[in-house]
C-alpha cells in the first residue's frame, strides 16, 4: 500500500503576526492569550496549522526577529505557561503551532553576543562572524538590508562583526559546531512541548561567506540543512518551511527533497519581485506585467511537480496587502480579493493565510512618517530623504510596499480600535475597519471570508489540488490567468480575469474545455462561459474524456 501524503500536503497554514492579532490584557499589542481567544475563528475558517511569528524574549528592534533568548517568551506577549497553554487549546480545535525559527542572526543582547564582545578569546566569540580591521574602515562594501554598512566596530575585540540586517541583529557562525548544537538543543525544547513544526526564517544565509561577497546559498548551506535536520526533526511528521529569497527552481528541489532529508517546502519569492524596477530596490516601482507573473508561477508549478514541495502565498508580515498591491481595494475589493485568492489556492502547494486576507484586508497610506514603526521603513526614509527623493515619492513608496502595510492590527469588528485592544494600539488601525472586519464577514454569506472557507474545503475535498499537475492555458492573453490540473481521470481549470476591464474569449477557444461542472465562482449569477466580468474568477472540475 502506497504510503499517505504528508499531512501538510493537503494542510492550509494561517500566519498571526502576534503583536497586531489580538491584545487579551489593554496594553495595545497582541499575545498569546489573546491567540488562543481566538482559535475558535481559526478553526471556523477551515486552517490546519497556525505560522507564528517569533514570540521569543527579545529587544523587538526588529519586531522579535532579533532574538535574545531561544528559550522563552517576550513578556509582551504572554508566559512559557501560556506558550504550553495555546499549543494545547489549539490542538483541540484541529490546528497545530508553527514556530518561527530565526537561526540566521540573534539579538546583540543574547547572553552568547554579549560574551562574544568580551575578548577574543572567550568561548562565545566564534559564535558569531568577525573581521579585523580599522575603526572606520570596514572589511568591505557590503551593505545591509536594511540599510548602511553589514560591518559594525567593536572596540573591546579590535574587530567587525557581520550584520545581515540590523546592526543589533548579529550574524550566527555556522562554520562553529558548538553553535550549532546549541541552535539544536532550541529546536529539541519546543519539539519536545508539542509544536507542529517550524518556519526557518532566511536559512539560506546561514552558511555566508562575508570576504567574498557570498550571502546566500553558500558551500556548505545543504551540509548544514541536512545535519540540522538530523539532529532535531528529521524523523518525526512535523512540517519544516524554509524561507530562501535566494531558492529558484533548479535548487528548490534540494531544499524540499521528498525523501526528506532538508525541509518539507520552499517558501521562495520569485513572484513577488515582479513589481519593482529590476535591479533596483522594491521601492522603485513598476507595473506588474501579468506575462511575467504567468512564466514565473508556471515555472514553479512544473518544475517542482514530483520533485519538491512548494508554499503558496501572496502576503505575509513582510509584504504588503495583495489586494491593494494586484486587486482592486476600491470598488472591486471583495471580487479581486477571491479571484487572487482562486489563482492561488487552485496550484500545487501549500498555501499560506496572512492575517486578514480571508478579509480582504487592504494596505494603509498613513498621511506622515510619523504613524510608521517598521525600522525598514524608517531607515528607508531616512536615507532617501537625504539622497533628495521628495516626500511624496516617498511616501508613494511607503503606502505600496512598507512593511506595515501587512502590521496593521488585525480587523475584529466595527467597535473602536476594530476590537483589537482596549488600549492603544502599538501601530494605527486602518481606518477602514468599520467597512471591512471579521464579524460583518463571517455574517455575510458572500464575503471574502467565505470563499475561503469554501477554497479550503475543496482542497480538502478534491486530491487533484495536492496532486495533479499543471498546465498553463491562454498563455499569451493579455488579461486572463488560467491552467488545468490534472490527474488520472479529473482535470480541473481554473480561470481568472485578472483585470477590471470585461473579457470575451472566442468561442473555439472555450469550446475544448471541459466546463461542465463549476465548483467555485466569485459571483453569484452564472454567465456565459466565454464572458467574464471584472475580475471574475472559476474552477471547474470534470472528468477527462
């Protein structure tokens, strides 16, 4: 007998951004306890497994992706006894707790950092990657991500040591064993409370080389994947999703080997660059062009059929909101949000729910620089302010891609602050919340929300989502996005009109497909097969002649 597909296969991952989902105690940023407030939503929604962004003891420069303790929880959002608490009520609703695993960088204020800058001689010093050279002369050019030098001087140590990000997020040593099976030994503690897997945040940087340049995908990156996996979750049924900016289709396949010996899936950003001047930074934005979008999807969607495992998202904590980004949040709002999410849903993957997208939840254009928090965002004003961008450039930018877009607290309902806190809010609600919030949702019928539940349903439902392959449709229509997925005897097409404008295919071109039997459609009425309204989109399953 064949072996079952991994649960995850057929699984839809929710992400919660934990300071923006729900504040349970009035000081204005989210916890735990009020996670577990609500999991009955989550588990109405129809999700398998919950992608909580790190909840560790941190300084929050970065959001708490600058973690300064592995082992325990920020005060802000909760307790270790609330940890154990929320993984087991949320096991009783159906949904297990990913943790978001940060192996790349720490804090500057871990215990191992703080000993590291000491001498160099003491033990914790090869934890992290150093370089000598002169006060004010760094190794090299390299520049961080989020903005000026990767190299910061240490007068204690006579050296520099390497930041990929902040400059109080140093870089861990891989190269150090001793590092290593401490990053293990984290790993093990939250295995052994009962968590459902893990989120590796950047693992392709992990094996860097600073002197030549190298930041991701580096020598010895698969090495240390593969000993990572046999030391923690290599044998066990947990789902392991490895964030690579750096991953394309002829690699992909390594990080997410069926045979298991890396990770269960990829979770690659091919696609989201797509909007941006290329070469430049995701500031500088262009047009997305729907041919491109189509190649790239396609690409990952053949390329890794049989070979590898891939995450199927449009949003997360560091992106902005798709359907201001790629829909329409004005007067098609709720119909381009359920044609995307169609798009999505309907390919080979795991897909991925970012905290109010089941809402259609849109991004925010705060008026001044002020209402923003996100360091990326500041940095980058800061920086292009004095580069001479003028201000509405800037914030042209800003109300695209800043971060905050998605941080944003989540929508509950119409009351004040949208029923996230009864304080103040750590960043502004969006001011759209009395439109668009999860109560009206969840009584409307028709909402977005919804149609997510019905879109996971039918993943659940219908094997062919998991597991039949894909082919592209209509590839050279300017407006229409759609493919088939087979297996055995069922095809399945999907067909999206990706734009506002209504869209008429000939006759000959749909008289081939097999339209028989519509399983989803984010309109009410039926239409002629060949015609499509704004945004309109469809999947039908059939079985092949």
């Amino acid at each position: 007998m064949a072996n079952p597909q991994p649960w995850w296969k057929n699984a839809v991952i929710y992400q919660i951004y934990p300071r923006s989902f729900q504040d349970s105690n009035g000081d204005g940023i989210g916890d735990l306890a009020g996670i577990i407030q609500r999991l009955g939503y989550l588990e109405s929604l129809g999700i398998d497994a919950i992608w909580l962004s790190p909840v560790y003891r941190s300084p929050q420069d970065d959001n708490g992706y600058d973690i300064s303790d592995y082992c325990d929880i920020d005060p802000m959002f909760g307790t270790l006894a609330d940890m154990d608490n929320l993984i087991t009520e949320a096991q009783k609703h159906h949904i297990r707790i990913i943790m978001d695993l940060v192996l790349n960088h720490s804090s500057d204020e871990h215990r191992w950092f703080q000993e590291a800058k000491k001498s160099r001689d003491n033990p914790y010093h090869d934890y992290y990657v150093w370089r000598d050279g002169v006060e004010g002369t760094p190794p090299n050019k390299m520049r961080a991500t989020f903005g000026g030098s990767a190299w910061t001087w240490v007068p204690e140590v006579g050296q520099y040591y390497f930041h990929q990000f902040s400059i109080k997020q140093p870089d861990l040593n891989w190269d150090n064993p001793a590092l290593r099976q401490e990053l293990y030994k984290a790993i093990r503690f939250w295995m052994d409370k009962g968590v459902g897997g893990f989120r590796l945040d950047v693992i392709d940087q992990i094996a860097k080389d600073p002197d030549l340049g190298i930041t991701s995908n580096g020598p010895m990156l698969h090495a240390y994947i593969r000993e990572l996996n046999a030391n923690t979750f290599g044998s066990t049924d947990l789902v392991t999703v490895g964030e690579a900016w750096g991953a394309n289709v002829q690699n992909a396949p390594i990080f997410s080997d069926p045979r298991g010996k890396e990770f269960s899936m990829v979770f690659q950003f091919e696609h989201i660059g797509l909007d941006q001047i290329p070469g430049k930074a995701k500031w500088d934005l262009a047009p997305l062009q729907l041919s491109a979008l189509k190649e790239v999807l396609t690409k990952w969607q053949v390329g890794l059929h049989g070979k590898g495992w891939n995450s199927l998202f449009w949003n997360n904590h560091d992106l902005p909101r798709i359907v201001s980004r790629w829909g329409n949040d004005g007067a098609y709002r709720q119909e381009s949000a359920k044609m995307l999410a169609t798009l999505l849903h309907g390919m080979q993957g795991t897909p991925y729910i970012y905290q109010g997208e089941e809402l259609g939840m849109t991004n925010v254009a705060f008026p001044t620089i002020d209402d923003y928090r996100d360091i990326e965002t500041l940095n980058m004003y800061r920086e292009r302010t004095q580069a001479g961008y003028s201000e509405a450039d800037i914030l042209r930018s800003l109300h695209a891609k800043s971060r905050d877009n998605a941080r944003t607290p989540m929508q509950w309902d119409a009351t004040t602050n949208a029923g996230f806190t009864d304080g103040t809010p750590w960043l502004q609600v969006n001011p759209n919340y009395t439109a668009i919030n999860a109560a009206d949702e969840v009584a409307d019928a028709g909402s977005v929300f919804h149609y997510y539940q019905a879109l996971i349903r039918l993943r659940k439902q219908y094997p062919i989502f998991s597991e039949g392959d894909f082919t592209l449709l209509f590839a050279d229509h300017p407006a229409l996005f759609a493919y088939q997925r087979r297996l055995g005897d069922q095809v399945m097409t999907v067909l999206c009109n990706f734009y506002e404008e209504p869209l008429t295919l000939p006759a000959d071109a749909v008289a081939p497909l097999p339209l028989d039997t519509l399983l989803l459609g984010n309109y009410d009425t039926p239409a002629d097969a060949a015609h499509f309204r704004p945004y309109e989109a469809r999947i039908y399953l059939n079985n092949a002649e």
